[in-house]
C-alpha cells in the first residue's frame, strides 16, 4: 500500500519543548568534552621493562627523545628511547604532516557531507519529507556530536530521527529514512572496497572481499522481499503490525527502487570522499601503501566496525581495523597510528561543528519561540521548495 501524498514540512518556526533544548544543551556539551578527553594531544610512550601504568607525554627531536617530568624536560638514553612504545599525539602528527595532501583530504571530506545531505534529503523525499538541503546538513552536522557518545552512532541517529519527527514526520517514516541511508552509506562503501580490490589486487574471491561484497547484495534482496506482496500484505497482518506498518509503506512505495539508485550517485561521492581522506592522510604522513587496495578495504572495514555496538562512536573497534589493514598494505605501524588519530581528530572535529551549530540553535530557540497564541504562517510545497538551495 503506497504512502498518501501528504507532506511532512519545516513550518519555518521553532517549536521544541523546554525538556527538548535540554536535551541538545546536554548532548552538545558532553560530546565536546568526551571529544577533548578522548583524543590524545601529545605522544604518550610507555617503557615496557619499566612500571606498566606508567606513561610519559614524549616528543622526538632529532632522534633524541626528550621526555616531561615533573614539568621539567629530560633527554632519555637512546636505549631507553629504542624501547618505548608509543601511541602518537595530534600536535606531534600534525605538526609532522605535509600541508598540501592534508588540505586536500579536509576539503574533500567537507564536501562529501554535502553528497551525504543530499543522499538523506533524496530519502527523506521518499518519506515524503520536505526540507532544504542545508537544513538536512545541519541536522546530519548536529548528529555527529551524539554520534561520539553512544555504541554505533545511535546517539547520532536518534537525535536526526527526533529532528525529522519534530518537522512534522511520523516517527516510523522518520526511522525508516534513517535506517536505509545508514545502509546505503554502507552498501556504497563495500562496493567500491570490492571494485578496488578487483582493480588494484585482482582478488574477487578473498574471504573479506566476499563478506564485502555480501552486503550490497543483502541489501538489495532484504529491499526486493520487503516489496513482495504476500511478504507485505504478511507483515501487514502480523500482530506487531503498529511497528511494520510505516516502514513497510515506505520500502513498498513505487517510487523507492528509483529512489534507492539514484540515491548511490550521491553516496558514491560522499564515500569516495572518505577514502580519498585516508590516501591524503597517508600521503601526509609520507608513508607509500605497497598494497593499494587494503587501504580502501582498511577504511571501509573501520567504518562498518564502528557501526558495532561496542564503544562510544567506535573508539578503539574502527582504529584497530583500520590499523590492521593498514599495515597489511605495507604501512609503517607508528604511520598508521597517526593516520588512524589524525583521521578520528577529523570525525570529532565535525562533530564539535555539530555541537556548537547545537548549542547555537538551542540559544535561538529561547529567543524566537512563539507563545502559545501566535502560530507561524505555513508554507506551501512551492515555497518549501523555492526556498531550498
């Protein structure tokens, strides 16, 4: 049964709950500090024949590796500097980092959030959602700050199920669109790790290209038997039907095989932009990949771990994949670890974007919120739409 023709828009007028401002307040402000605690500034090294606990903040010069204790600097012996092990600190990574690929790898990544807007806006269009396409990268933007705080982004997608719900959608379509463009994102990124193992290393049949390469297949006969009528009309009749209903009307909409492939195009952008973020992180650090492909295999692996309910935002899961895979492309470990810290410095720091846009709001709303006599003048679906960019 396809979904009514009926149109769920921004009214123009913020009407959130005293309770929902909180609630950004809160979110914004706790994914700041997790964002300032959990990314190590400076190179920490730990001796292993000295106290296991024990960490020192390090920073190499010239060979030499000139340690802070007790607020004071000391040269440690070059036995003991050969022994440390170390995980690096963003001043020391950035500051070793060639500017020109790194600019080059921000730029990209800062444009592939504008694909993902109009992955999710060409969705929410489906739900028969309309906003404009700066609004949806703002909700997206604001996302990434709960997305930091909760196991596989669940905070992140909560907060733009909520955001959509507050323009007007019913919560099932709200949770529909945002569930299929998480799997779009996924499906577009297996693809092109499969594609690029078959062109760099001409290996189709190795076991992760093969669990790869089961995703976007899955993806697709999980869509086709959703649209079957007798899975449909079963689902329909089932007696959780108050949960299938709305999703069911939004996979079973005739628009949503069109829907769902020209969705790609923008998804292939907005991936790409991610794995050219990791080869200019590589370049930056002046490390040469031996095996090209395992880099865009290590990066789409780190995201799809992430996605594990595991860790707050995939802290350690993602880092670990995307190390290991690196260093079977013939990356250096110590490179590695700067690429993987540099690269989750870059995911936090659009998540504190999304945070301070949050907070932003949050005071706009105490401003403007209308009293409960004035009612904001609806917009048409002709000013909605003139009005998006």
């Amino acid at each position: 049964m396809p979904m009514s023709n009926e149109s769920y828009v921004d009214k123009g007028g913020p009407r959130p709950s005293s309770v929902w401002r909180l609630v950004r307040w809160l979110i914004a402000l706790v994914a700041i500090a997790f964002v300032a605690w959990s990314v190590p500034i400076r190179t920490r090294c730990r001796d292993p024949q000295g106290d296991p606990s024990g960490h020192l903040t390090v920073v190499r010069r010239g060979g030499r590796c000139i340690a802070e204790v007790a607020g004071a600097d000391v040269v440690l012996r070059p036995e003991v500097c050969g022994r440390l092990t170390c995980e690096p600190g963003l001043v020391e990574s950035l500051s070793s980092a060639r500017g020109v690929p790194l600019a080059l790898g921000l730029v990209a990544y800062a444009a592939g959030t504008y694909f993902w807007a109009i992955r999710w806006r060409m969705l929410l269009r489906l739900a028969r959602v309309k906003l404009p396409i700066l609004s949806v990268w703002r909700i997206l933007t604001e996302a990434q700050a709960g997305g930091v705080l909760l196991p596989g982004g669940v905070g992140g997608d909560a907060l733009r199920v909520a955001s959509i719900v507050d323009a007007g959608a019913p919560l099932g379509l709200a949770l529909s669109s945002t569930l299929v463009e998480r799997m779009v994102g996924l499906t577009t990124l297996a693809t092109v790790a499969v594609v690029s193992a078959g062109i760099f290393e001409r290996s189709f049949f190795d076991p992760l290209t093969v669990v790869l390469a089961s995703i976007p297949v899955g993806f697709v006969l999980g869509v086709t038997v959703l649209r079957l009528p007798a899975v449909a009309h079963a689902l329909r009749t089932w007696r959780f039907r108050a949960f299938t209903e709305q999703p069911l009307a939004y996979i079973c909409d005739p628009q949503a095989p069109r829907v769902l492939l020209l969705s790609f195009l923008p998804s292939l952008v907005s991936g790409g932009s991610q794995m050219i973020l990791v080869r200019c992180l590589i370049a930056s650090v002046g490390a040469v990949p031996l095996h090209e492909s395992s880099v865009y295999l290590g990066m789409s692996m780190a995201i799809i771990v992430s996605a594990i309910p595991a860790l707050p935002g995939g802290i350690g899961t993602g880092e670990a994949a995307l190390v290991f895979f690196l260093g079977r492309a013939g990356i250096h470990p110590s490179d590695a670890l700067s690429v993987s810290l540099i690269l989750r410095a870059v995911f936090y720091g659009h998540a504190l974007v999304g945070a301070l846009l949050s907070l932003r709001r949050s005071r706009a709303m105490v401003a403007t919120t209308p009293s409960k006599t004035h009612q904001p003048e609806a917009r048409t679906d002709h000013d909605d739409v003139a009005r998006a960019p």
